[in-house]
C-alpha cells in the first residue's frame, strides 16, 4: 500500500534525471562555472576553456566548469593526468586544428590545492606563432583565474 507511491515517485524521478554517461559524474561547482564563463568572455584570443578538478566526495578528476557546459563532469584523460602529475604547463601543436592545446595546473590564490586542479584551453595560430607564445598567453589567463580562486571550496558555492 505505501510501497506503491514510493516506487511511482521513484520511477518519475529517474525518467526525470538522465542517466550520465560512463565517463561522466555529477558536479555542482556554480562558482567555478561563472569564473570560467567570465573569463572566457574576456578572451578572444583562446577557443576553449575549462577547468579540471576532484570535486569533494568524489574519485575521479573531472571537468568541473567549461564554456561548454556539455563537458561539465566529464572524467579527465589518462594523458592529462600524466601531463598534471609532471606540475609543469604543457603545450602541443595540433597542426590539423591549427591550435595549440594547453594544459596548466592551477592553485588557489594562495597556492593551495585545488585536489589536482588544471586548467585547459585552446589557442588559435592566429593568436600565437609558436608554443611559447601559447603558452605566455595560457599562463596569463591561468593566473588571472587563480586570482580569483579564494580557497577550494570556494568553487563549489552557489
């Protein structure tokens, strides 16, 4: 007799709320999201901007804010892990994209751990001529973000 609205409400429930894909988790990081959106805004000269982190409770890095919220959530590759773990920026030429894709690890402000933050962004070749200049430009958004980043938790608040 009750177990019948129970199951009803649950069956609604789950039609209501998608199944993630496999490679995706759940995030809530509404702060993390404005900041990335905000700065992307202010930057024509980078295609894509997102930024990777463990958000709390979780196991998994994973893209925790994106101008393309289509990725929020989304578990971070094998290789960027391994480009993460050096603690050094990385650049690579995508010639067929004609861009350069960086990878920047990130801290807060006062250059405490975002638990395996980075951030990744797209530069044009019409914005830069080689992997230096990408990279000078990448490093000056990453830290005008990690300005901003007051501790940790600080990107999951609403």
């Amino acid at each position: 007799m009750f177990a019948t609205p129970l199951i009803v409400t649950a069956l609604l429930f789950a039609a209501q709320t998608p199944a993630l894909p496999a490679n995706y988790i759940h995030v809530d990081a509404p702060a993390a999201q404005r900041m990335i959106v905000a700065e992307k805004n202010k930057h024509s000269e980078i295609g894509k901007l997102g930024l990777h982190a463990t958000p709390p409770a979780a196991t998994d890095n994973v893209i925790i804010a994106s101008d393309n919220p289509t990725k929020i959530g989304k578990k971070s590759s094998a290789p960027d892990m391994e480009h993460l773990a050096t603690g050094k920026p990385f650049v690579v030429r995508i010639e067929k994209e004609k861009i350069f894709d960086l990878l920047l690890p990130i801290t807060d402000s006062k250059g405490g751990d975002l638990n395996g933050g980075f951030v990744v962004m797209e530069v044009p070749f019409d914005k830069a001529t080689d992997e230096e200049q990408a990279l000078k430009i990448g490093i000056a958004i990453r830290d005008e973000l990690q300005s901003e980043i007051s501790s940790k938790a600080a990107l999951y608040q609403r």
